[in-house]
C-alpha cells in the first residue's frame, strides 16, 4: 500500500494478511491459527511464491508473512520486491532452519519479526498485531509526513508569492519615496525661490534673477524672461541669462515692442509652444529672429490668475538635445512660482512708470513758462546720458541720471513768474528764490522712496566741485557721483542756450570754458568724459530738442 493509499485506513483490528509458505500444512495451519486468533484480520494464503509475488502486484495487504527458504523465489526476493512495491509492508519471516545471516539480510530488508516453527499461537499472534501496530504507526507518521511537505510545499510557494509581492511593493516604495523626495525638493526649492523673487521690487532685478533661475535649472543656450504688457499686447523688455558663461543676464528695453510672433502667441493662447526648428518655423517675427538665429525653443506664458503676466523662453541649439515633456513641466512649474513676483513688480514698475511720467509734464509745464528753457532737461537728460554711460558708474547710477536730469529743475516750480520771465539781473531776493530750486527739487521726490538717490542728486546739481556751488557748498567726492555728471551737462546747455541778458555760446566756446572750468566747478573726470563727445553728437541734441 502505497502512503497516499493509507489514507483510507481501515480500523486499527482490521488487517490483510498474506501468509507465503511453500508447505501447505504449514500455511493453512497458521492461517487458521491467525483466523482465530483475531476475527478482524483477514487471511490469505499462498503456497506458490511465484504466484504471491503476482498477488503482492494487484491486491493490498497490510502483513507479509513468508518462509524465507523456498524455491523458485526465495521468501528474501519475495519480501524485497513486495517492498517495492510497498514500502510501509510490514514483513514477518517464518523461519525453521534460519541461520544467522539469513537473519541479518532479512532484518536488512526490513522484517520486523521472526516467526519460529513449531508456533506458538500467543506468541504469534502478538507478533503480528505489534508489526501491524508499527506499520499503522509509520503509515500514520507518512501520512503526517506528506501533509507537512504539502503544507511546506504551500507555505513555500505562499512564501514565493508574498517574496515577490514584497519585492514589488518595496520598489514602489523606493520609487515613491524617491518621487516624494523629489517633490519635497522642487516645493522647498519652489518656496524658497518664491521668497526670494517676492523680495526683489526692482523689475530689471527681479527679471534678471528669474532669467539666472531658468539656466539654472534647466539646460539651456540662453533663458529669457519677459514681462508681457496686456493692455499693447506687446513685449517691450526682454532679459536673457546665459548659463554657461559668467556674463550677467541682459536686459533689452526694445525700441519697437514686439507685438507678434512667438511670444505674443504663446501669451495670448496662454499655452506652451516648442519650437523645434527657429530656422524653418514660420511662427518667429523677425525681432525674435535676430534675438534666436537658430536652433529650437520652448516657449511658456507665466501666468497669473488667468493673465499672462510674462514670459519664459529657453533656447537651445540644434546639435543639443530636443526638450522633452520634463523639461516643459519644469518650465511651467518655475513660470507658476515667478508669476506672482512678476505681476507684483509690474505693478509697482508702472506706478514708478505713472508717477514718473506726471513728474516729467510737471517739470516741462515749467520750463515751458520761459521760451530759454524750452527742452533743457530732455538736452540735459542727452549729455549727461552719453557722460554717464562712458564712466565707470553701476547700472543704478546711470539709471538715476536718467531720471534725475529730466526732472533736475522741478524745483522751479517756486520761482515766482516774475523772477522767471524778467528781463534783467535778479535782485538778491529772487536769486534767493532760485537758490532754493535745488532743495525744493529734493523735497518733491522725497516722498518716493523708490527715486532711491534721484532726490540727493537733484539737491546737489548747483554744487561745484571745488566746494563754491549751492546750496549746501558741497565739494568733490561729497556730491553725488550722478550730480556731477549733470552739473556738466546742465552748465553746458545753459552756456549753448540763449538769455534774455546775453547770447548763446557756441559748441566749442561752450566746451573750451567746460575745460576751463575742470577741476573748478565740473569733476575734471567727468569734464574729460565730456569734452570726448564729438561736436557732431553735441550739435545733434541741440538740433533735436530745440
Ligand atoms: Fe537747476
Ligand atoms: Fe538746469
């Protein structure tokens, strides 16, 4: 019986025996022996060995009981491949003339227990039900045996299965932790970024940086920020940062606003354009030709609330790479933290811008009560640019002289009618008035905080180098860089303009007291810078603002 069939066990009395003995006195006298002796057990008998070994291959039994000399198949080969054919077989041997090694080899096949003839009834009986019990003992422990390595067969592929469910939901993990890594990462630095921009007021600054945050972050030839103007539809500033080199980012204020093209359409479709060929694509105006010659770009609006505020472009070359979806997501994710920054600075920008342009019509409304001032400060404004972008001076300064020289003679906004038409020498009192222009000048911007120095320059345009000047008597390196620069510019225009009480001198008249007075009334560096200007420039600022 194999030990998948001892599943179904009969009772523990009951039992098949098969009693093998080639003499048959012998077999029937055992057989009815067992008969009696156990009710339950049922015996067969077989004389021939031959023919047992065929029964052994068909029927089950639980006992094998055989002599072990017999002819022609031993009881040895008989119990042997009876073994074969059941392992849990439980083997009993008759013996009568049994040597020593006939014992050795059957216990080496497996014979439990050795029967010795004449019998003893008791004694064999005992026998038999003890091979039994050993045999429904092993039959028992197999069967245990093979429900644990099913159960360990079970275990093992359960254990297989929750392996590789494990190994799965641990990549996961890993991926999702990486993932939520990454955009713990691209959120400290969104909000990092965004304190940053939100702190910077400045326009030019603030798109310079955002310009500086794009190369940065994302492989490019050149990032460009724009600021866009709805109400023109138009683009007028532009500022390109160029990563791999150490240049500072560039910014263009164009004299014609761009109003078609790629960026207008990318800001007024509020959507990404990529562009993948600049050469062969039709959508470039040709601004924006001379700005990317070639090559490929990637276009996004920055948009607030619904509003295109700006723009961000990239540019790449040809032989680089082609931008890919990441490169787009992370561009429209950097164009959402500058939006805000961007919008809010814009606004500040065209209130500085408004309050700035109410100041110039202030400033010509009262030049424009005297014919001899007519265009001064657009003239003054004229030279001391061309004086100030020759010098060493930041980019703020120059900026001041820009605003300071068109707005240096606010303050005569006091002069009364009288002293400004009259056609004489000023008496003590209406100089006193006019000496006080520079101060009231100052006092007009103090208020804007955002004119930065523009108010100290304007209070410091009267102040002469050597220290003989007004209003305060200001000397050298006291005054204002940027009023230096408009003190000379301002004395010459006042020296090439007619007066009531004297005529204009000439350009170079003009230029040989602007040396003259070096070191006296003008810095001598900034009296260097202008006497470089060609007469021919001088004369065109005259001609145009006249
Ligand atoms: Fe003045
Ligand atoms: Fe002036």
């Amino acid at each position: 019986m194999s030990a998948s069939g001892a599943e179904v066990l009969r009772s523990e009395e009951e039992a098949r025996i098969l009693v093998v003995d080639d003499e048959p006195e012998v077999v029937a006298l055992l057989a009815d022996s067992l008969r009696q002796a156990n009710p339950s057990w049922c015996v067969e008998t077989e004389t021939d060995p031959q023919r047992a070994l065929e029964r052994l291959a068909v029927e089950d039994f639980d006992c094998l009981i055989t002599d072990l000399v017999m002819s022609p198949v031993g009881g040895l080969r008989l119990a042997r491949e009876a073994r074969s054919l059941d392992e849990n077989l439980a083997l009993i041997a008759i013996t009568g003339r049994g040597t020593l090694e006939n014992s050795i080899e059957a216990m080496r096949v497996g014979f439990a227990d050795f029967l010795q003839k004449p019998f003893d009834l008791e004694e064999t009986s005992q026998a038999i039900s003890r091979t039994l019990r050993q045999r429904r003992q092993k039959e028992k422990r197999d069967l245990r045996f093979a429900e644990l390595a099913q159960a360990k067969t079970r275990l093992q592929t359960e254990h297989a299965q929750l392996s590789q469910k494990l190994d799965i939901a641990t990549h996961d993990l890993v991926l999702s932790s990486k993932r939520m890594a990454r955009q713990m990462d691209e959120l400290a630095l969104g909000a990092h970024v965004a304190t940053v921009l939100m702190g910077v007021i400045e326009l030019e600054d603030l798109l310079g940086l955002c310009a500086e945050l794009l190369g940065d972050r994302i492989h490019c030839r050149t990032g460009t920020v724009a600021p866009y103007e709805t109400r023109e539809n138009s683009v007028g500033l532009l500022v390109r940062a160029y990563p791999e080199t150490d240049d500072p980012p560039a910014l263009s204020w164009l004299r014609t606003p761009i109003d078609a093209g790629v960026m207008c359409r990318a800001a007024q479709t509020g959507k990404t354009i990529h562009v993948e060929d600049i050469e062969a694509s039709s959508l470039l105006d040709s601004q924006e030709r001379e700005l990317w010659h070639d090559g490929r770009l990637l276009v996004v609006p920055i948009s607030r609330q619904g509003l295109t505020v700006g723009l961000a472009v990239l540019h790449r070359l040809s032989h680089d790479e082609d931008f890919t979806a990441n490169d787009t997501k992370h561009l429209m994710e950097l164009a959402k933290i500058m939006a805000p920054a961007i919008q809010t600075a814009k606004l500040h920008h065209r209130q500085r811008c408004c309050i700035y342009a109410s100041l110039e019509t202030i400033a010509e409304t009262v030049e424009d009560r005297n014919d001899y001032l007519k265009g001064h400060s657009v003239r003054v404004q004229a030279y001391a640019m061309r004086i100030a972008t020759t010098l060493d001076l930041h980019q703020s300064q120059i900026g001041a002289v820009q605003i300071a020289a068109r707005l240096h003679d606010i303050g005569h906004i006091v002069i009364p009618e009288s002293a400004v038409n009259h056609p004489g020498p000023l008496s003590d009192e209406q100089w006193a008035i006019v000496r006080r222009h520079p101060d009231v000048g100052a006092a007009f911007l103090k208020p804007l905080d955002f004119f930065g120095e523009v108010g100290e320059i304007i209070r410091a345009h009267h102040e002469s180098y050597d220290g003989t000047g007004y209003p305060h008597r200001k000397a050298g390196e006291e005054i204002p860089a940027a009023a230096r620069v408009i003190t000379a510019a301002d004395a010459f225009d006042a020296m090439t303009s007619h007066r009531p009480y004297r005529g204009a001198l000439g350009i170079e008249e003009a230029r040989e007291q602007v040396r003259r007075l070096a070191g006296q009334q003008f810095d001598p560096r900034v009296a260097e810078v202008f006497l470089n200007i060609p007469a021919e420039a001088l004369a065109d600022v005259q001609a145009g603002n006249r």
